[in-house]
C-alpha cells in the first residue's frame, strides 16, 4: 500500500465505520497518547527499564500502526498529502545532511 493509497483508505474508513474525524485538537491528543504507548514498549523491552509482565505481549507494530493511523487522520483533515510531504523532508535532510553523519565520530 503506497502512502497516496493509505490516506484514501483511512478516509473511507472513517467516512463509512468511524463515521466522522475526531476534531484536530482531539486528534493531536490521541497521537500523543498512541506515541507514548510506543515509548513505554521501547523504553521496556530495547532500553534500560524493565518490562512489565503486562506489557510482554504488547504488539510494537500495532502501537506503531495506531500512531499511523491518526497521523493520517490530521493529515488528511488539515489537506497534507503525506508522499509529498515526506518527499521534501527527504530532499530537505539529503541536502543538509549529506555529509554531516559521515563526519560525525560518534557514528563510527
């Protein structure tokens, strides 16, 4: 599924079985909320802390799918084509970046 492709369907989701989009500001926080459920999951089971037995079986891919999917839901409402979108922010990064990782001797 290209990125084009997954704004229609969320679209027609929403439109069809959620009925409506959530507010922006209501979308915002839901976001912030599905981003923290990725960070409890990496904090636990990549970094320092440990993992709790209740978030042992916690799905990492579908807590990034949730984060996806409101993120397509404020893009498609706020009028952000996201393959455009991230096309300039590539551009943006290979331009600034192009040799600032390479000479950077913690990445060594």
């Amino acid at each position: 599924m290209t990125i084009e492709q997954a704004q229609q369907t969320v679209d027609e989701w929403i439109n069809t079985t959620g009925v409506r989009y959530f507010n922006e500001l209501t979308n915002m926080a839901m976001l912030t909320e599905e981003v923290g459920e990725v960070a409890r999951i990496i904090a636990r089971r990549y970094g320092e802390q440990s993992e709790k037995e209740s978030d042992k079986n916690k799905d990492l891919g579908a807590e990034m799918a949730d984060v996806l999917f409101v993120l397509i839901c404020l893009a498609n409402q706020t009028g952000v084509d996201l393959t455009d979108a991230l096309k300039k922010n590539l551009e943006k990064k290979t331009l600034r970046d192009a040799d600032r990782h390479k000479n950077n001797p913690k990445l060594l």
